[in-house]
C-alpha cells in the first residue's frame, strides 16, 4: 500500500489491537498533535497558549488530509470529538510514549510549532516493516556453539590429551568450562538488567565501569578478535595442506621423535601457512565488504559439517579397532586409557612433534594457554543484541546452553581420546579426528576448513563492528577515522582489521597466536566479571536483573580466576597485556571525552561518600582531621559583567587555601527574583559556572539560588548548605572597594549582614582585599606573609599562613607574626609565649609585639602620615554628615533613630574611637608591611547596634593604601592543634 491509499483511505485507515480495541490514525489536527507541537518543551509559560490554541482547533474536522471534513454526528475520519481523561497533567498518552522513548534512549521526533495562519498536514506513510528478529536457537546457541567449537578441538585436542593425559586434560577442561561458565552467568546478570545498544562486551562493560575502562578493555578485546581471524585462517590452512600435501609450495621436512630417528612426518612449511594465509585473507575481507547481509546467509551452513563433522569422528572411535584405520589406533581400550592417564609433559619443535632437542617446553600452563580459545565464543550472542527478539531471556539461556553443551563434549571427547590410541599417535598426528573419522577423513577435512573459514568470517566481521561502537561512543579523537553511520558498513574499521589479521598471518605459528588471544580473551571476561561484582555488590535501585541466578561470590570468583588463568599461562604476555590495557586507561583518561554512563564507580563513589559522612557524625570535626571547605561567594556586589560567572582571581585565592590541592570549594551566586520565573536561567548560570571552575583547575562545585535579594539568598545558603561535618566552614568573598566610588548604598548593609549571618551561622569570614593583584600559580612572590594577630581566632590565621606556603607562588615567603597589645603588656613574655606556641605548632615564623597607645588619645601633630590624617578626616566628616542625614529623618517622621531600616543607637563619642583604632591599626600595617607580598589581619566584628555605613568606613580606613590584605575571622573552635 503506498502513501496515496493510505491518504485517500479514510475511515479504513483504523486497525485493530489486542482484544479487538479499534485504534484510528491520528490526523493532522488531532487535538494530541495539535497540543504537542504547540508545547515549548521544558517551558511552563507556554501552556496557556497551548490551550487557547486546542480551544481554537476544536472548530471544525478534519480528515486525513488535513481538509476540513464531516461533522463528528456524520462519522467523521476521526470519529466524534473524546475528552482526554489525562488533560488535568497537562499531557495524554503521545507524551507517555515520547517520554518512554527517551528513557530508552532512543530519539524522540522533533514536533514543530505551525506558525500562525499555516494549515499543517501529516501525511501518513506505511511503518517500515522490522526486521526479522531472532530467537534464542538460532540468535544466541547456534552462533555462541559455532564460535566455541572450532580449530582448537579438530587439530590440537587429542594432541593436548596425549601430553597432559587424560587426568590433566580433564582438570584443564573443568577449569576453563568454569571461567567461562561463571563469565556467563554475569554477562547473563548485566545483559538482563535493560536494553543493550551495539558493542557487546565493551558496551556492558563500559555502563559498568566506566568509558575509561570500557575504552581499555573493548580494545583489547577488538585486538583478540581480530588475532582470533588469523588464528582462523591458520588453522585452515593448515587442514587443506596437511589434506592435500600436493598444494605445498615449498618441500616439507622430517622430524625425530624422541631422540630416534621413525618414519618421515611430514611438517606444513611455514612459508606455505604465510601465502595462503594471506590469500584467505584478502578473499574474507572481500566477502565482509560485501555486506551483513551476505554473511547471515552463509554462516548458518558452516555449523553443518561442523556438527556432522563431530558426528563422524564419534561413529568412527566406536567402530576402531587396534591398528584400524591407522597403526596407533586401539579402539575403544581400558589398557589405553590406564597408559594415558598420566601425564607426559616433553620438549616439542615449533610444529608440535616431540623431540628431544626441542625449543618448546610443555607444562599444565602451556596447555592452558594452549587450549583456552577452545572454550570463547561466549560472546557471539551478546554481539546480536541488536537483532535478537527478547535479548533478557536468549542471551542467559542461550549462552549458558552453549557453554555447557561444548564443556560436556570436552569431557566426553577426552575419555574417548584417551581410551582410543597410544600416546604416540595422540603426540604424532595431529589430525587424528580425521584419521579415525567415519566413513572417511575428508569429511573432517572439509568439516575443518568450512568451521574455521565461517569462524574468521565471523571475527573479520565482529571486530570492526565493536571498533566503530567505541569510535561512535566519541571518547577517543585518534578513533574518529572509524566512525560510521547507523546503518552503514565499517569499511575503515574493516581495513585496519585486516591489516591486523594479516600483520598475525605473517608470524605463522599457531601456537604462538593462540596465548595472545587467550589474554585478550580472559581480559575482557575478567572486566565482565567485575562489572557484575561491583553492580551486585553496590546493589544499587537501579540493579534489577532478570537473571536472578548470580551472586557477588560468582563474579568475584569468575574474575579470580580469569586473572589466575593469566598467570597460569604466561606472566610476561600478563603484564604485556595488563599494561597495555593501562597505557590505553591513562590514555582515555588524559585525551578522551568526558561521559557520564552512569556507570558502577559512579554509585560506588556515591556510597562511599554517604558512608564516609555518616561515619563522620555530627561532632565537630578534631583539629587535625579539619580541612579548610571554603564557600567562595562569587558576585556579592554584583558589578561583573553578565557573561563573567565570578571574578577571575577567586579561583585562584580558593586553590591558596588547600594544602595539595585537597579539600573541596564551594561556589555560590544568588539570583534576585521568583525562583519560578529565573529557575531557568539559575540551571544556565550554574552551568557557567562550572565551566569556569573546571577550566580555573579547582576542585569544587557550583551552586546557584534564586532568592528575593542577596541577603536572603545569602541567609538561607549559610544555614542550609552542605551535609553534616560537610558543610563549607570559611565563607570567602571580595572586599567591595567600589561600594563608595560606585555610590552603592545598599552595600554596607548588606556587608555588615553577610559578616553577622556569618557569626551566628558559626562560620569562619575571610574577605579579600586587592584580589584584582592576587597572584596566579605561575607569579612567584618575594618578601613576606605579615600576620597582625589581634583577637583569639582558633589558629585560623596561621593555618592560612601556612596553607600559602604551600604554594610556588608563596613557597619563597617568610612569615612574620605581629601581636598586638596594649601599652602596659609585658611584650617580652607575650612574645615568648607566641614564639612557644607556634614551635609547638610545627610553624616557622618571626614574632614581634606592638604596644599601641591608649585609643581614646586624639593623634597629636606630627604623629601620622599626611594621608592618614586625610584620610581620618575625609571619613569623620562623611560619618558627621551620615549621622546628621539619618538624625534629620528620624526627626520628620518622629520615629527613632533608623539606619537601613532597622533601629540603631549611635554613641558619636564611640564613634570617633573606632576610626582613630581603624587608623592606628593602618598606620602600623604601613610602618611594617608596606612591602610584604600579603597582609594577614583580623576582622573587627560590626558593632551591635552601629550603623552598617560606619562600619564600612572603619573598614575603609583600615585597608586603605594597602594592596593585598585578607581579613580573617575565626570562629568558636580551634582548627590547629599542639598535639599529635
């Protein structure tokens, strides 16, 4: 049916579902489409539009294409006009639908708004037909038993019982069969807990632990793969000239057994395995180029002679007899069976024929190695995801069917084996399937090539699958050449593939392809395993298998042993292998993107943290488990431009606070407005404002709320933010220099009640004074740290003193500390007690006493500086002039005495004395520390009930004509401590 039927059909266009229910199509002005493409998403101020745009709509009818119909009593297209029984949520069945896509991860089609005055039409087209999805049989078993039996058991598996016995190899093919097992039954666990995207493997494993991991291990496991093709290639090869020696190139050589001379044994040349291995080569890739489509085709025959093939070789042990069909064959003997129980474990050339004078010694740990490829292929289903009709029940039961069929035949295999012939014919013929195969051993031959051939066809065309999966992910740059399309062939990934295939063809050796793929292999079921472990052991809300046989004790033991297997087989291609893995780790970590996968770390670290919190208590934290958690208040005075999130230096001074780097920053901005209207903009702001955390290199976070006015903003974010022992300590802001020159009125109000929040609130306060000349990392600084200890501050002081030393920009400083006291202090004794407590302290710094005058003393002539005098006098006559002001007011309106808007009580004589210690207290900081790289001093608190713009003119006479000073307020505990 094309599109024209499908306009012009009408009423007939209705179909039915389950249970009979007619459902009709939805027109162009259906009230659900209508309601949808008018919706702005994520925007709430555009319902009411929406609706007067549905109420508008419901006028007329409409047909299927879009012209104006029969009326809904005439049994219109649509039938008659339904209310929405879900219209009170603002959303009907459409946007169910929708939202389920995106949870799924698919993409949700993008509705557009039809303009004002356009007639809008949706034609409808016929559904694409799916594609055919396989079941269980023949979408996860067939492929899983087709990628398991292979080369290995044709042309190396009676070889393996001759030299290990029958004891060994039995032990051998229980060990293997139990990785294996137990990596199927977490690949069962993860693949079961939702819906799989292309990658196999590397996509599981990447959900679970991360792309860096993912990355690592999925790359390993595409290099596997693709040794795996040659390992393939080899092995047919290698069957059609040991079937026909004629095809030979190059002449074949005699071999000893045991040190004397027998009978002439023919060995392959490794030439020959070279040039029609690369032949094979060049045909297979051609075949995979030609497309999915024609590999499907075939691949499904190739598991024919396979499991005739089998068949054969079973008739043909049962109807053996002794030197029947060969010399060295039993039949089916008891005597045989007790001669090769043991093992016999002797030197080999590099074809496999004993000999004494060997190179190649044979252990338990070679043959592992030798024999594990025989036993993968477990992934083979997990790789059709995509195509599989119910992947939660085929790929468990699939892939454990398979992996326990080929584990019971191994077994079987192997008594027979070893009851059948002598140790000499098992060590000699290597193709011994095909020499006691019925009725004939080219059956075998052919069974062989046909299995092999379809195996690497298989992995020639996996691998470049899973490498354009991990170059689509967009983690790795380097990987961009090989992404492709969805739908599209990976013809980049494909050549590189071969590239890699041929690269192994060259070597020639089967044996030593095989204990590289066996790594690859055993990597990537030891990342499955652990992917599993984690997530069973997290149990996070999220973890919800419908595979419910697993346990955290199988993973663990399943990755346990893939690592033993390892080591078992060789440490040098185990730390090859473990290593380059890591170099790929840290290289994703340094250069690859980014990506949140809500991956296992993620809730292990999340874990961790709320544990680590509970365990911190509510108690306050021992001085010297405490950590400076400063909350760097970002635009408390606003005059930033509106693309700058903070100033540029904050960042810079918050790093100074950290010893190494460790401890956590907070960043707080606050939004006048209603949260409703501006929740938008706050998720934008916060958003920036991260970016510019990252890119300053300082560990924090970003916040932003949205409040009536900073002061609020700021007296909600005091009280509530943080958890427990977690919550920000220091609160750190800019001092406002242009609050005067700017004619800010608001501002010492508002500076004066962020200090005050800050004392109730039990917060350390340090305000930064000169932060535009704030040194970055890369500015070092000569001189000194000067520290005027005034008031007993918990060692905060010194603690930041130190704490910037710890920096390159500070680590050529000194420390000065200046204690300031009255004139009738014992200066010798208090300096002796400071210079005892900082030794005690673990601090090197040089101390001084300053005895300040009486403060009630006017500054006689000559006793300051011309500036400060100015500067004294320019502030007495702005605060004379402020007090007249707010007297003059207060006398109009008859009310008490106001100053920004609460009631203050000014005592002018008190007044007056603050300015002079303001002063006095510069005066020193000049006379000492005119050249010191940073000024420490501490904060007077606001005088209750004093004018906040008094306040901020004590403040302005004590910084002024300083260039870089901090003003630092402790807080009711010590943050140092005098022992260990």
């Amino acid at each position: 049916m094309d599109n024209g039927d499908l306009e012009g059909g009408g009423g007939d266009l209705a179909f039915h579902g389950k249970g009979g229910r007619k459902y009709s199509p939805v027109g162009a002005h259906d009230r659900a489409v209508l309601e949808m493409s008018s919706m702005d998403p994520g925007s709430s101020s555009d319902s009411k539009s929406c609706v007067r745009k549905n109420n508008a709509g419901t006028v007329g009818n409409l047909d299927s294409d879009g012209r104006e119909g029969s009326n809904p009593e005439n049994g219109g297209a649509n039938g008659p006009y339904q209310e929405h029984k879900l219209e009170l949520f603002g959303f009907d069945s459409l946007v169910s639908i929708l939202g389920l896509k995106s949870m799924t991860g698919e993409q949700a089609p993008a509705l557009s708004s039809p303009r004002d005055g356009e007639d809008v039409s949706i034609t409808s087209g016929q559904p694409k037909p799916s594609a055919v999805k396989m079941g269980t049989m023949m979408g996860v078993f067939v492929p899983c038993l087709q990628s398991i039996l292979g080369i290995i058991y044709y042309i190396r598996f009676s070889w393996i019982v001759g030299m290990g016995g029958i004891g060994d190899a039995l032990l051998l093919v229980s060990l293997c069969g139990l990785c294996t097992f137990l990596t199927g039954i977490s690949l069962s666990a993860i693949a079961t807990n939702g819906a799989m995207k292309g990658g196999g493997p590397y996509y599981l494993i990447g959900r679970a632990l991360g792309p860096e991991v993912g990355v690592s291990i999925g790359l390993c496991f595409f290099l596997g793969n693709a040794v795996a093709g040659a390992l393939y290639v080899l092995g047919a090869v290698e069957t059609f000239l040991k079937a026909l020696p004629s095809a030979g190139i190059f002449t074949e050589t005699t071999t000893k057994v045991n040190g004397t001379v027998s009978e002439p044994i023919q060995s392959i040349s490794t030439h020959d395995l070279q040039i029609y291995g690369i032949v094979v080569t060049i045909i297979l890739c051609f075949i995979v180029f030609g497309g999915v489509k024609m590999i499907n085709r075939v691949a499904p025959a190739f598991l024919i002679p396979v499991l005739f093939s089998i068949f054969c070789i079973f008739i043909g042990i049962f109807l053996a007899k002794k030197d029947d069909p060969a010399p060295g064959v039993t039949g089916l003997s008891l005597e045989s069976f007790k001669d090769n129980w043991s093992s016999d474990y002797k030197n080999t050339n590099s074809a496999g024929i004993p000999d004494a004078e060997g190179n190649v010694h044979w252990n338990f740990h070679a043959l592992v190695g030798l024999f594990f490829p025989a036993v993968t292929g477990i992934m083979a289903g997990s790789n059709r995801s995509a195509s599989l009709e119910d992947t939660q029940r085929s790929i468990p039961i699939g892939t454990l069917a398979a992996t326990l069929t080929t584990t019971g035949l191994y077994l079987v295999s192997v008594l027979l084996f070893g009851a059948v012939a002598t140790r000499d014919k098992l060590l000699t013929d290597r193709l011994l399937t095909a020499t006691i195969a019925w009725p004939f051993p080219a059956i075998i031959h052919i069974g062989i090539i046909l299995s092999t051939l379809g195996a690497a066809l298989q992995s020639l065309t996996g691998a470049p699958r899973l490498l354009a999966a991990i170059s689509n992910d967009d983690i790795l740059p380097v990987l961009n050449y090989f992404k492709v399309a969805e739908g599209s062939e990976p013809y980049m990934a494909t050549l590189f593939t071969a590239f890699i295939c041929m690269g192994c063809v060259i070597i020639g050796n089967l044996d030593l392809i095989t204990p590289t793929v066996t790594m690859f292999f055993l990597l990537c079921y030891s990342g499955v395993n652990l992917s599993c472990f984690l997530l069973d052991l997290l149990d996070a809300p999220s973890w919800r298998p419908r595979w419910k046989f697993h346990h955290w004790s199988f993973s663990l033991l399943g990755a346990s042993l893939c690592i033993v297997i390892m080591f078992l087989i060789s440490w040098s291609f185990t730390v090859v292998s473990l290593a380059l893995a890591s170099l790929i780790y840290y290289y994703v970590s340094i250069k690859g993107k980014a990506g949140d996968w809500g991956d296992g770390f993620k809730s292990a670290y999340f874990q961790l943290a709320l544990r680590s919190l509970r365990s911190l208590g509510a108690n306050q934290v021992h001085p010297k488990n405490w950590y400076p958690i400063p909350l760097i208040f970002c635009r408390p005075w606003g005059k930033l431009p509106e693309n700058v999130p903070c100033h540029p230096k904050l960042a810079d001074f918050a790093n100074c606070m950290k010893k190494k780097g460790r401890g956590m920053s907070i960043f707080i901005n606050i939004l006048d407005g209603d949260y409703h209207e501006r929740a938008e903009d706050a998720k934008a702001a916060c958003k920036q404002l991260d970016t510019y955390i990252n890119y300053k290199n300082c560990e924090g976070v970003a916040e932003i709320v949205v409040a009536p006015n900073m002061s609020e903003g700021f007296r909600g974010v005091v009280q509530t933010m943080g958890l427990g022992n977690l919550k920000p300590n220091i609160v750190v802001m800019r001092y406002p220099e242009i609050w005067r020159r700017e004619n800010l009125k608001e501002i010492p109000g508002r500076f004066v009640g962020i200090i005050n929040d800050c004392i109730v609130a039990n917060k350390a306060v340090v305000i930064v004074k000169g932060l535009d000349e704030w040194p970055n990392e890369y500015q070092r600084q000569y001189g000194t740290i000067d520290l005027y200890w005034i008031v007993r501050d918990g060692g905060l002081m010194l603690l930041l003193s130190q704490l910037l030393l710890t920096k390159e920009s500070f680590e050529s400083c000194k420390i000065q500390v200046f204690c300031i006291a009255e004139e009738d202090t014992d200066a010798e004794g208090l300096k002796a007690d400071v210079k005892k407590f900082l030794y005690d302290l673990r601090m090197q710094a040089e101390v001084f006493v300053i005895a300040i005058k009486s403060w009630d003393v006017q500054p006689e002539n000559g006793s300051q500086p011309d500036e400060s005098k100015e500067a004294f006098t320019a502030a007495q006559q702005r605060v004379a002039d402020y007090l007249a002001e707010i007297k003059e007011t207060a006398k109009k309106e008859g009310t008490p005495l106001m100053a920004d808007g609460k009631p203050v009580i000014v005592n002018e004589q008190q007044v007056e004395k603050f300015l002079y210690t303001t002063l006095k207290l510069n005066s020193t900081i000049l006379r000492y520390s005119r050249m010191a790289a940073v000024v420490l001093v501490s904060l007077p608190p606001p005088p209750v009930s004093h004018p906040a713009y008094c306040y901020m003119e004590y403040m302005d006479l004590l910084v002024d004509n300083l260039p870089r000073l901090l003003m630092v307020r402790g807080y009711r505990r010590d943050v140092v401590t005098l022992f260990t």
